[in-house]
C-alpha cells in the first residue's frame, strides 16, 4: 500500500514484530473500522474478546485503566492515570503519559503521548511525539462522514464516522495542538504549538 509505506516508512523495519497487519486494506485508516481484519478483529485473536495482553516488559503505573481488548508490546510505558480505551494497540517502547486517553488506535514504535493527550481513531507513527495537551479530534460536529484530503488537495470520502490523525514518522507536535478528524501529516513534519491542523499538512 503505497500511503502506508509513504507516511509510515519504519514500518519495514519491523515486520511480524507486534505491528498489526493491513493486509487487505486500501487504506491505511481502514483497519481502524469494524472490519472483520480490522484492529479490534486482530487484538482478539490474541487475547480473545475483551482480553488485555501486557508484554512482561511493560510498565504499568498507578490508577491506570484499560478497557480490553487491547495490546501493550514490549517496554511500552503506560504512565499513572492514563485510560486505554477499547481497541488500542500499543507497539513497544511507546509512551502513554499521565492523563492521556487512547481509543481505538496504534501508537507504532518510540511513538509517545506523554502528558494530558486524546488520541482517538488515530494512527501514531514511529517516533512521534505529541506535546502536552494534544488533542487528535476524530467526530464532526455534524456527525458526517469524515473527508479526507489528499496530497494534491483531492477531496475524498474515507467511509468512516469516527476517524482521527495519522501522523507520519517522526512528526513533533506542540502544546496544545488540535488535529481536526481526517488530518494527515506527512513524515518529519513539526507543528507549532497552539495550532489547528487540518487536510495534509506537508
């Protein structure tokens, strides 16, 4: 899949190493959905329905709460009083912080939402980093079908109700940056604190 590969390139790196797979997906979004291949459908296979897999290795602080089913990998960090929500799947060496809710996501390898985050339908990719106060929006107001803006300012339907951000590789968002649903950046991007990001941000 050529936008898995283009915003998501370390993935190569790392294959059958407690990624998921998007073998059968047009888009990389997609596994996010209630699909029978989809996030949820693939954690189960692991820890059945509801279940909760933890890697020996991972930290897990005080008063944290999970909802199965979901996968924490590898020295995954799950930090005091953070919310993993259902369908989250937490690659190795991540960091979930203090306060921070995940839903339905992937935060892929040396990805970090360390401090008063929402990610929500999102998918995170390797090393990137969210200041604190992030938020990665994923419904309309409206409760519409979520666009999606492509690299060469296309419009498109993604088919989802409830679709945050992908982040490319290596991607630093500041404080308090809010990502509107369907946003998409690509690779090495840094964004400014305080800012609405919206489209492809390149």
């Amino acid at each position: 899949m050529e936008l898995l590969s283009r915003l998501f390139p370390g993935l190569s790196d790392f294959e059958d190493e407690g990624i998921p797979s998007w073998d059968g997906f047009n888009y990389p979004w997609e596994i996010l959905s209630s699909d029978e291949n989809g996030l949820i459908a693939q954690i189960e296979v692991i820890v059945g329905e509801n279940g909760i897999f933890i890697h020996d290795s991972a930290e897990i602080g005080d008063s944290v709460s999970i909802e199965g089913p979901c996968y924490i990998g590898p020295r995954a960090e799950i930090r005091h009083s953070a919310y993993l929500r259902r369908g989250c799947w937490i690659c190795q060496d991540t960091v979930v912080g203090h306060s921070s809710e995940v839903k339905n996501s992937i935060l892929l390898p040396f990805s970090k939402a360390p401090h008063f985050n929402y990610v929500g339908d999102s998918i995170l990719g390797l090393g990137v980093n969210l200041g604190a106060g992030v938020k990665l929006s994923n419904v309309r107001n409206d409760r519409g079908e979520i666009p999606i803006i492509t690299m060469e300012g296309d419009r498109m339907g993604s088919g989802m109700k409830k679709l945050g951000a992908l982040i490319g590789d290596e991607s630093q968002l500041g404080c308090n940056v809010v990502t509107n649903p369907g946003a998409i950046i690509s690779p090495g991007i840094m964004i400014g604190p305080n800012e609405t990001v919206s489209g492809w941000r390149t």
